[in-house]
C-alpha cells in the first residue's frame, strides 16, 4: 500500500486550501447557521469549479472519476476550514447511491448537494432544507425523500431532519455508501484537528502570562505534543482505509471503523486541548474557535458512533 499523496494530490489539495482560504469560510458558516445559505451555497459553487463535488461521478455523468484516496486528501481541507453543508453525504454517499439513477449524478458533479440519510447509522438527513436533493437509503435500497421538522444539533451549522420517503429509485449499495460517507467524516475531523492544533500554537506563542509566552510552559507542550501525535497517528489510518476501499478489500468496513475511530479520538483531544489553550475566550460564540469545536462534537458521532464502529472493529479481528 501506499500511503505518501502524489504530487498531483498535493497540488490539487493546496488549490483547494488557497481556495477556501480566501472565501471567508466563518462568515459562511455564521450565515449557514442563522438561516442564509446562500454565503456557504457560493463557496459550494467554487468547490464545485475545481471538480470537488465531481470526485466520486464517474466520466461518462460528468465527473472526474476519482478514488477514495483523492477525495480523503480533498476533504481533509474542508474539514479544515470547517465547510458547512453535507460534505460527506454530497462527495462521497450519493455518487453510490446514485449510481442506479444516472440522470441524477450530472447534478451532483455539478455541484447540487445532497442529503442523505441512512437509518439507524445515519440518522437524520443534514442540512435537508438546503439541498437539491434528499435522499433515504434503507436495505438495498434508495429512495427521493422529504424533510419534516428539524432537530437540535451541539453545531448551529448542521441543521438535521428525519426524512419521510417519496419516490423510490430502486437498488443501491447502502453499506458501501456508509463506508464512504463514514471515510469522508473521519477525513474531515483530521482537517478539523490539524486546523485546531495550528491555532492552538500560533495561540500559545503570542499569549503571555508573566511576560513570558504560555507556549514555553512545559503543561502546555505536552498537550500540544500529545495533540499532534494523535493526529500523524490517525492520519496512516485514514490514508490505509481510503487505499483499502479504493481497492475493494474486504476488510475495508474494518479499516474505515478503526480511521473513524482514530480521527474522531484525536479531533475531540485537540478540540479539548484548544479550549484549555484558549481558555474563557474559547466559550464565546463570537470567537471563530467555536466553529471548529462544535464540528467536531458533532462530527465524532456522524456517520456511525465511536461505539458503533469499535464493534465493528471487533467482529472482525475476532472473526
């Protein structure tokens, strides 16, 4: 297996980072969770112009026709600058799904983003209202559904909403849409975490207690330490997993529980270690930091709980 991304994924990951660095992705995510799309729904349409949401289409419907391998290192950077929007569901989830309704996977390489959920490991559609399409998949199959009334969520950004079936679509590979939508959350808590453990150091070396910067306290070092040795840990992991998909393995449900497993664990750490860097000014709503720690709470039991995937993890080493 390899693991080391290719120069063409690095060029490709670096565009989008520069891309989204200069979108004002906050403000969008401030706007998403009062109501206004249409801020997140343009930084959507951007990400669509470099072939983001076209990943995972094949050719012959208008998309790039990539691997998992390239859509772990593209939403990586979403994560890392906290996109709002069904990231998971649009990139990775309803290109399976759809693979059954061609007609429909041109929208998605286009850019129209997708809502999906899957009972019981997916729950609740998210961001139902905002997307082109919704859609449930249950057994070995999908199904056009409509969203009733939204649900509370720990991020204002991620609205959720049961979803009642209208019009089914026929046969899908709902498993492979969970790992898929599973390997894409655990990537986008890996961008999560290295974005809040670059903010928590460029923190710790400004902030001063007693005239000297609190990024020399020893305390302090070592929580970062730890921080950054649980994400280059998680990372092979997410990288093995999309190798392992990519390549059908069979052990590549396995794979992805133990990447979501590892990603989700060293995200909330460094979601924890940021607020105790941060300290009082890390509660506030108004502070940026909040965005990146509420993703994170919410995405640690996306797409199938911790609990949920350690089973996983389990009944397959012990088979």
């Amino acid at each position: 297996m390899r693991f080391t991304p290719s120069p063409d994924h690095r060029d490709f990951a670096a565009s989008i980072g520069a891309l989204l660095a200069k979108s004002d992705v906050p403000a969008a995510a401030r706007s998403w969770a009062d109501g206004d799309t249409a801020p997140g729904l343009a930084v959507w349409d951007k990400l669509a112009a470099t072939g983001v949401t076209a990943l995972l289409v094949d050719d012959d419907h208008g998309g790039m026709g990539a691997d998992a391998v390239d859509m772990v290192i593209a939403v990586e950077h979403l994560g890392r600058h906290a996109v709002p929007g069904p990231v998971a569901d649009t990139i990775a989830a309803a290109p399976v799904l759809l693979a059954g309704a061609p007609d429909r996977l041109g929208a998605v390489a286009s850019g129209s983003l997708v809502s999906v959920a899957a009972p019981p490991v997916v729950p609740f559609a998210l961001d139902a209202d905002a997307a082109s399409l919704v859609l449930l998949a249950s057994g070995d199959g999908v199904a056009l559904a409509a969203p009733g009334d939204p649900q509370p969520s720990v991020d204002p950004a991620r609205r959720l909403f049961r979803v009642t079936a209208e019009q089914e679509l026929g046969g899908a590979d709902v498993a492979s849409a969970i790992d898929h939508g599973a390997l894409a959350t655990a990537a986008q808590l890996l961008g999560l975490g290295g974005h809040l453990l670059e903010t928590s150091t460029e923190y710790a070396t400004s902030r001063k207690q007693f005239g000297t910067a609190i990024g020399t306290f020893q305390a302090i070092k070592h929580h970062l330490a730890e921080v950054a040795v649980g994400i280059e840990m998680a990372r092979p992991l997410l990288h093995g997993a999309a190798v392992a998909l990519r390549d059908r393995d069979p052990e590549s449900g396995r794979d992805i529980s133990a990447a979501k497993v590892a990603c989700g664990d060293a995200a909330y750490r460094a979601a924890r270690i940021a607020l105790q860097v941060h300290g009082a000014i890390g509660y506030t709503q108004e502070y940026d930091l909040s965005l990146w720690l509420t993703k994170v709470r919410a995405l640690v039991t996306a797409w199938g709980t911790p609990a949920w995937h350690r089973e996983r993890v389990a009944l397959a080493v012990a088979s």
